[in-house]
C-alpha cells in the first residue's frame, strides 16, 4: 500500500488495523492474518494453517517474521508420549499499538530532519 493510499483512506475514515499494520510496520496480508489468528489464543502451526486454510510451511516462514520482528512469542510445550512440540502466541494488541507509535515517531523526527535540512 503506498502513501497516497494511506492517506485517502485516513481522509474517508476508512483505515483498519490492518492497514495500519502493513502500511507502518510492513508486515505482509498473510503475516497479519496469523498474528490476528494467534491473538485468539495459543496454537501451533498445524493449527494456524488450518485455521487460515493456509499450507504448513507458508505459515511457518510467516510465524518465523512475526518471532523475529517481535509480534509472536514461540515456547516449547512437553508431550505426553515424549519429545515437544512448538507453540505460538501473539505478543499483545497493546504492545502492537505502542511498536506502530514508536515507528510513526521515528519517522517524524526523521522527517523533520529532513525538512530542516533542505530549508538550509
């Protein structure tokens, strides 16, 4: 979604968290929709894929981002018979909103920055 996008649906009222969330923090429509899966509560990525009627390994390069970037806590779970399985859980819609007003900061003061240097 480009700027001018954004902005027209700003001006008609008409953004959504996920805008919001692919436009400021760049996280792709699948990315999204698993977080907002796993905002429902904890589950695995078998059961995420077939939430999202997705395939196993296209959620799991997509759970792999939100970990890395901080949008997903992943913690192993002991299995009764032996071994472990893994288990996702979406950091809190709270923590979200406050990473989306610290990059909408940084890119304030980045502009400003900008802006004073070009009227030098």
């Amino acid at each position: 979604m480009s700027f001018s996008e954004f902005r027209h649906l700003v001006a008609k009222q008409e953004v959504n968290a996920s805008d919001v969330m692919h436009c400021v923090l760049g996280l792709r429509s699948l990315e999204i929709d698993v977080y907002f899966n796993l905002l429902k509560g904890a589950a695995t990525i078998k059961e995420v894929a077939e939430g999202l009627g997705r395939n196993r390994s296209t959620i799991q390069r997509a759970t792999q981002n939100l970990v890395q970037r901080g949008f997903v806590k992943r913690r192993s779970r002991t299995l009764r018979k032996g071994g472990y399985i893994y288990v996702y859980e979406a950091v809190s819609l709270g923590t979200v909103k406050a990473l989306i007003k610290e990059a909408l900061d940084s890119f304030y003061e980045t502009l400003v920055k900008f802006l004073d240097k070009m009227a030098a």
